[in-house]
C-alpha cells in the first residue's frame, strides 16, 4: 500500500515534468519560428514594395531642347509615385548630379530639368535613369 | 503491478500524442500563415500590374488633334479635338519659341478635360504669343505629348 503511494506520486511528478519541458521546448520553438516567419514577412514585403513602387513609376520626357544656357528637359511624372534622377547620360557619358536641377519629379507635376553642360552641334542620346532603375530615353538635337 | 506499467505505457503514449498534435498545429498554422502572406502580396502586386496596364492601355487609346492656333492679348488660343477613344485630361501647354536665335520654352497648367469626340474651341494658353511661335505641345495627364508645328526650324 506504501509503495503503491509513493509509485502514484512519483507519476503525477514525472507526468507535470515532462508535460513542462516539452510545453518549454514547444514555447521556445513557437517564439522562435514566429520570429522567423515575422523577419521573413517584412522581408518579403520590402521585396513586393518595391517592386510595386517600380512598376508605379512612370515618367515621360515630353521635350527636350538645348541652348546657350546648356540642356533643358521637359519631364512630366504621370505615375503614382514620385520619381527622383539618380543618373543622367548624355551619348552613354554619365553627368555629374551636381549639373542637374531639379533631381525630383513630384507626381503629376511637368518638371523642367536644367542640365548645366555645352554641347557641340549634332544629335544627342540622353538617358535618365531613376532611383527605382527605371530609365528613359530621348533624343535632342543642338 | 502489471496493470500499472500498462497504464504508465498508455500515459506516454498520450502525452507524446499531445505533443505531435501541438507540433502538428504549429506547422499547420505557419505554413496557412505562409500561404496566405504570399496570396497577399501576389494579389496586391497583381492588382497594380492590373492599374498600370490599364493606364498604359487608356494612354495608347488618347489622341488629340490641335487644330488651330489663334493669338490673342496676352495669350494663346488653341481649337483641340479629342478623337481618340478615352476623355483626356489635358494638364500642361508647352510653348517652344525662338528668341534671339535661340530655343526658348513657355509652360502654362491647363487642366482642360475633352469627351471623346469634343471640340474644344478657344483654349486659353496664359502665355503672350512669341513672335517666333515654333511649336506647342499638350501633355495629358496620362503622359501623353501631342505636337502641333507651327513654323518649321
């Protein structure tokens, strides 16, 4: 009768611990895998952001023209998102963003782009790439 | 005696059971989770694939035609007819002239909106007319530039 106490007993305290530890492991592998699927959520988001952001952009560059003050482009923003120069060309010969004003095409809004440089006469490539990648192109003739 | 390790047997059985269906539902809920954030972000993306599509479509279906340019006091007046298939919304009038034997550029917002089929006559362009008027150009608010030369260069 006394060893049969102390076996009952001996039980319910192996049962509890056992039903501890592993609710402990089944804790920390929740907190863990939460964490992993919340880091990889965000992740994913800033990804699809974006890549939406991109595909929002949407800029055209109405008229170019140049003249003795140096180049001038008509940039209409008829996207969703504002759009921002990151990098100009002019016959694949990157122009220092310090030349260039204003870097930012606000939505909606035509922006005239002064790009301070001399040009000789001819026909010229330009190329404007955004801060998203996006780029767009036109022709200008001196 | 017998009896006890038999029910101590079952007991492990149950908790160990308890435990797989804990780890069966962990898995189950991040793998719904999963699923359902990639659903979301792909319909999210997909929907504005679908707005850009359909502004590219609507900006390739605009056509205006400027059809005469009057000059008035202190501006410009234009004659537009929409005869593309989309109502346009006119946003900017870009006025390119030559003064001292160079390009020079005027811009005024217009925000004129033409049906499709409709005539607009007597557009005002707040802009003094040039007396070496070259061209002018409207630019929609889908993007779109429409050009009507006015003296070749």
């Amino acid at each position: 009768m006394k060893l049969q106490g102390k076996l009952g007993l001996s039980e319910i305290i192996s049962a509890l611990l056992l039903t501890m530890i592993a609710l402990s492991i089944f804790s920390i592998l929740y907190i863990f895998l939460s964490n992993y699927f919340t880091e990889r959520k965000s992740i994913l988001h800033s990804i699809y952001s974006s890549n939406i952001e991109r595909l929002l952009e949407r800029v055209t560059i109405a008229y170019a023209f140049y003249n003795d003050s140096g180049l001038y482009l008509c940039i209409y923003n008829y996207g969703y998102v504002d759009a921002k120069i990151v990098l100009l060309f002019i016959n694949d010969t990157l122009v220092d963003n310090s030349l260039i004003t204003p870097l930012e095409l606000p939505v909606d809004e035509l922006t005239i782009v002064h790009v301070d440089v001399s040009l000789n006469q001819g026909v010229y490539y330009i190329k404007i790439v955004s801060e998203r990648g996006n780029s767009y192109e036109t022709f200008v003739k001196v | 005696m017998k009896h006890l390790l038999r029910y101590r047997g079952y007991k492990r059985k149950a908790q160990a059971s308890l435990m797989v269906v804990l780890l069966i539902i962990l898995a189950t809920s991040l793998f719904i989770s999963m699923i359902y954030v990639a659903y979301e972000l792909t319909s999210w993306y997909e929907s504005e694939k679908q707005k850009i599509s359909q502004l590219e479509v609507e900006r390739l279906e605009e056509n205006i035609i400027i059809e005469k340019i009057g000059q008035g006091i202190g501006s410009i007046h234009l004659n537009i007819t929409n005869v593309g298939s989309v109502p346009v919304l006119i946003r900017y009038a870009i006025v390119v002239y030559v003064k001292d034997a160079e390009l020079v550029m005027a811009y005024d917002e217009l925000n004129v909106y033409i049906n499709v089929g409709e005539e607009l006559y007597n557009v005002k362009v707040d802009i003094p007319p040039p007396t070496n008027l070259k061209y002018i150009m409207l630019v929609t608010s889908r993007g779109r530039v429409f050009i009507k030369v006015v003296e070749t260069v």
